[in-house]
C-alpha cells in the first residue's frame, strides 16, 4: 500500500485543512501559506507522488482536476480576470509535498510564469 502523505490526510480529515471542496476523486483546500489572494491547491484522493508517477489510469482524474479548478476559480471569482495552475515536479520545480497537487492562483496579477535568471 502507498504510505499516506500530508495531503492524503487532509482528503480523510485526520489533519484538519480549510477544505473547499471535495468529492470521491478530488479535494480542494486553501494553501496554508497563501503566494496570492486566492490559493487553492487540489489533490487526487489516491496517492500519486508526482507527476513522474501518472499512469494512463489517472486520466480521468487529472482531467477531472481541471474541471474542478475552472469551477473553483469561477466561486473565488477570478475567472474572467485570469489565475495559473501550476504542478511542481521534484527538486529542480522545488516540489515538497510528494502528492500530486495542482495550485490555483489568482486574485492579483501573477507576474511571469518563471521568474527569469538574474
Ligand atoms: P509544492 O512546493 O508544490 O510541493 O507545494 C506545497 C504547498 O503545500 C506549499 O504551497 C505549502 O504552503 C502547502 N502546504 C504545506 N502544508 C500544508 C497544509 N497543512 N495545509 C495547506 N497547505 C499546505
């Protein structure tokens, strides 16, 4: 079995998060240490540690993560200006939680995509 994760526990309840949504495949929370004025992040509820470890199996799951986050920026009202959905994949995308997770930013303009080299 996959040992569980933070995040994992989060989708149980056995750690307590501000969950904003949830159903069998998916939860949604606020990161507890907002980068912007919206800052969600949404999970499978199985366990995939990164996107290293997708398999065509979890399709309809990744798919099913875009659909909730287009409904969740439309809630926290940030769908017509616009918001970024960004998955970091291991040390160099200075992953830390090995759950797949999707954040979903937005509420401020979000500058550009990678900051660039100094
Ligand atoms: P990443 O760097 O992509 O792995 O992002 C992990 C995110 O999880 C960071 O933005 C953290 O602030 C967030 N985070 C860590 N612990 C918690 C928690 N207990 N509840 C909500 N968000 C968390």
């Amino acid at each position: 079995m996959t040992e569980e994760t933070l995040f994992s526990k989060i989708a149980t309840g056995e750690i307590p998060a501000d969950i904003v949504f949830q159903d069998d495949r998916v939860t949604a929370f606020r990161d507890i240490n907002p980068q912007a004025p919206t800052h969600l992040l949404i999970i499978p509820n199985k366990i995939i540690p990164t996107v290293n470890d997708i398999t065509p199996q979890d399709e309809a799951v990744l798919g099913h993560m875009f659909i909730v986050a287009k409904k969740l920026a439309s809630l926290e009202g940030i769908a017509e200006d616009g918001y970024r959905l960004l998955v970091n994949c291991g040390p160099h995308a200075n992953q830390e939680v090995f759950h797949l997770h999707m954040h979903l930013f937005g509420g401020r303009p979000l500058g550009w995509m990678v900051k660039p080299v100094e």
